[in-house]
C-alpha cells in the first residue's frame, strides 16, 4: 500500500520505516527541514534501538521523507496523522493536529481517488469524529464515509523499544467511521494476521489508548505512595514488600510444571523516582481535563498526577537527610532520560533533581550514556559537568543519585569498590543491591 506519514518523531519515524519495512511504499512528513534531511541521508534524528539500520536499508527504496505534505497525500491510500499532541496546562492541544487535518483536507479537493485519513496521535475520544473529521469536510468539500475513509489507530509502542514493539505488536486498534476505512486500514497490518485485532469505533479506540497508560501510571504512583510509606515507617524495605506482592499467582501465574511466569506488567509496581516521557504526564493529565469537561471528576487520577510530581523531591530529601546541607557538595546525576534506552529527556525526573540541585547551590557531574545531548539542550544557562563514564561522573561525589534504570548503572558498587571511594548513594530505581554499597539510600527503603 502507498502510506504518507504526517510528522516524524518518535511514533511517526518509527512507523513510517517499520511500514516500509514491511513492504508498503512510505512517504514521512515533516515541517522540520533538518529532521527531513537527516532521514533522507539515512540518519535517524532520534535514538531507537533497531532503527538505524532499517532507515538506512529502506531510505530511496520504500522509503523517502519530504516537507512537501500535499505531494505525499496524493502520491498515497492513506496518512497516517502522528503529530504531537502535547498537554498545553488546562487541556490537550489539537493544533498540530487541526493544522494537519486542515491541510490534507484542502489536498483532498483536488485528489480524485479515495483516501483514508487515520490518526495515530493520541487524542481524547470524540477528536477523531469531532474535531478532524468536520476540519476534512470543510477543507476538502467531500464527505466523510462517501467520498474518503476516516479512521484512528492508537500506537502502543513503548520508546527505547519502539522498533521491536511495532514489528512484534501485542494488540492492533482500529477504529473507523466505516466498513469501507477499515477494511483500507486493515489492509496496513495484513502482515501482523496472528496478532489480536479490536475492531471498534474511533472514539473507543481514542479511550482504549488513555486507559491502557492510566492503568499503568496508577500502578506507578501506587507502588510509590506505599515505597514513600515503607520509608516512613522504618525497618520496611519496599522491595521485600513488592516481592510480596509480586508472588501473588494472579499477577505472577504458576504453571502446571511449577515455574512462575514473572510478567512485565509488575515492573510497574516497582518503587522509584516517578514516570515522564512524553506520554503518561500528559496522558494522564489530558484524561482529567476531559472527564472535568463531561463533569466526571477523575479523583484518582488526579491522585497519580499528584503523587508522581512530589517523587523527585523525596531524591532531594534523602540527599539532605544524609548530607543536610547541599550547597557546594558534588552530586553525580547518573541517568538523564526518562527510562533507559531512549534519549527522550521529555518531563524526565531528571529535569527536577537537576533544577532542585541547582537552587540549593550543589555542584553536579551527570552521566547518561545516549540523553547528554537532549540534557545540554534543556540545561543551556547552568553549569553541569557533563562526562563519558559512570567513573568519571562519580569521581570525587559526595553522593551518586540514579534516577534512569541504565544496564550500565549496575556495576556501581563494583566500580566505587574499584576506585575505594563510597559516597551516598542514593537509588531512585531501587536497582542496586543495598548491601554491596557502604552508604546506600533508597526510595521506599
Ligand atoms: P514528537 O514530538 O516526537 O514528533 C512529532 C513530529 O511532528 C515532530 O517531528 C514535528 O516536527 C512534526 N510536526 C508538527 N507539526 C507538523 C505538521 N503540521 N506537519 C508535519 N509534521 C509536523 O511526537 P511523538 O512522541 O512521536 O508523539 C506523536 C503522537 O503519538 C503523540 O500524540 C503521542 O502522544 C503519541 N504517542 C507517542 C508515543 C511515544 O512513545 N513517544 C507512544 C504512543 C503514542
């Protein structure tokens, strides 16, 4: 099938060079220029593991990039709209959105054979029919269901394993105005026919979305209110309590031969310094907006909103705990993204450790082994040693604080052992192994 995708980050980039990947002829995208260039050049201007390659085997084969968005939506079936809908403070902002739908409207006047518009961007129920639909009859002077297909597919990929979690999808969501879209839209994913297939209407397909990373927000917020509990309490680790938790055959399944199943799902309920990225904040937070819109207040969600932003101050706290005060000690920042392999520094804890550390006047060495670029880029006006090696960020801390769960990271002991150095270490991810360290403290602990 011929695609265009509309906007080439993260969910744009990715799905653009899987699709190729997987045979379609793709067109991507982008009002950036530079980010333009660079994927025609066959370099991806974002980290994802895997994605490298496949840009470079698919560039000027199945694959090519453009500013052009007219040209892409009359050279293709179908557009796949994944722009940023980011949360703008009262609500989520539809402008790239609008602005998108708006153009391939006004393509669609002159495009005499039949296309199927889809929204991949996360968007709150009803935006597809409510919102883009009208935009694409007005621009385009057609109508929607007759003359072009209307539909929205949600994107589940997880950032740092986003190649793999589109070439292996769990669950494909196809919402649609019509039989007619869906069967266009189906058509995009024949090559995934074992994976599971809800075929529903868009705005269930737009719920489907905020649901699925507002369950998993909740767990977080939840397993971090009772890690700040535990630490409250004393003489509770709430790593032991979650292990307890975890062995619970409804979260982690016994099977006939006797070996558990440990199931993914119950990293969530690990304790540590918050979420943040680009999608459950906003997420969350455009979900609350829309049920105080329809005047069904989202209590507990509203909750996790709230317990996830107080997480990075219990950082600050146990540093002081153990330090008092912080003014003019070294703090060595190790992990920078919001998780690990992704270079995504989007409403990173990071972000405010780092600010907290500043106002309190600490010096700060940081280490992150591929989000250096993103961090200089949101630190510009203050003074961070940035350096190359968890070595070299520790040397001469008076304390070490992990706040991205980096494979690297686990050879902390080993390393401050080797270099006969034991500052405080204070583990925001709960990955490290307490005894090994002379000075360790810990969310939850
Ligand atoms: P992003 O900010 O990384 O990328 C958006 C891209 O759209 C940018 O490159 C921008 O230049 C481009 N753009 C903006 N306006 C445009 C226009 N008028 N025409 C063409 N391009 C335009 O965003 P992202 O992280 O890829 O997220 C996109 C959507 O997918 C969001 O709704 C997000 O919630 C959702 N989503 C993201 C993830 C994720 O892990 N990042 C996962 C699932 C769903």
């Amino acid at each position: 099938m011929r695609v265009s995708v509309i906007g080439t980050g993260y969910v744009g980039l990715v799905s653009g060079v899987c699709l190729a990947e997987i045979g379609h002829q793709v067109i991507c995208v982008d009002v950036d220029h530079a980010k333009v260039d660079m994927i025609n050049r066959g370099r991806p201007p974002i980290y994802e593991k895997g994605l490298a390659p496949l840009l470079e085997k698919n560039i000027g084969k199945r694959l090519s990039a453009t500013t052009d968005l007219a040209t892409a939506v009359k050279q293709s079936e179908l557009s796949l709209i994944a722009v940023g809908t980011p949360f703008d403070g009262d609500q989520i902002d539809l402008s790239f959105v609008r602005q998108v739908a708006h153009q391939i409207g006004e393509t669609l006047r002159s495009k005499a054979e039949y296309h199927v518009v889809v929204v991949k961007s996360t968007v709150v129920p009803g935006t597809t029919d409510q919102v883009v639909t009208p935009i694409l009859e007005a621009a385009s002077g057609k109508r929607a269901g007759d003359d072009f297909g209307v539909g929205m597919n949600p994107e589940f990929l997880r950032e740092g394993e986003a190649v793999a979690d589109f070439m292996s999808p769990d669950r494909i969501v196809l919402g649609a105005l019509d039989p007619r879209s869906l069967h266009v839209m189906a058509a995009l994913y024949e090559p995934f026919d074992k994976v599971d297939v809800v075929r529903t209407n868009s705005k269930t397909a737009e719920m489907i979305k905020y649901t699925a990373n507002s369950l998993l927000a909740t767990m977080i917020s939840f397993s971090n209110e009772i890690a700040n509990l535990c630490g409250a309490t004393g003489g509770v680790d709430v790593k032991d309590v979650m292990q307890g938790v975890h062995l619970d055959k409804r979260l982690s399944p016994i099977m006939s031969d006797g070996r558990r199943i440990t199931p993914s799902f119950t990293t969530y309920i690990e304790a540590g310094c918050g979420f943040g990225g680009s999608c459950f904040p906003k997420d969350v937070k455009a979900l609350i907006a829309y049920g105080k819109q329809l005047r069904e207040p989202m209590r507990l969600l509203d909750a996790v909103i709230q317990v996830n932003r107080d997480q990075p101050a219990k950082i600050i706290a146990l540093l002081e705990r153990h330090l008092s005060d912080l003014k003019g000690r070294r703090i060595a920042v190790l992990g920078l993204a919001f998780k690990p392999e992704t270079d995504d520094m989007r409403e990173s804890p990071a972000i405010a450790v780092i600010n907290a550390l500043r106002d309190r006047k600490a010096s700060i060495s940081a280490f992150d082994p591929i989000a250096q670029k993103e961090a200089q880029k949101i630190f510009s006006n203050c003074t961070i040693d940035y350096t190359t090696s968890v070595q070299e960020a520790v040397s001469g801390a008076d304390a070490v604080v992990i706040l991205t769960r980096w494979k690297a990271f686990d050879q902390l002991p080993a390393i401050l052992t080797e270099m006969g150095n034991s500052p405080l270490v204070v583990d925001g991810r709960r990955m490290l192994d307490k005894t090994r360290l002379a000075s360790y403290a810990g969310i939850g602990l």
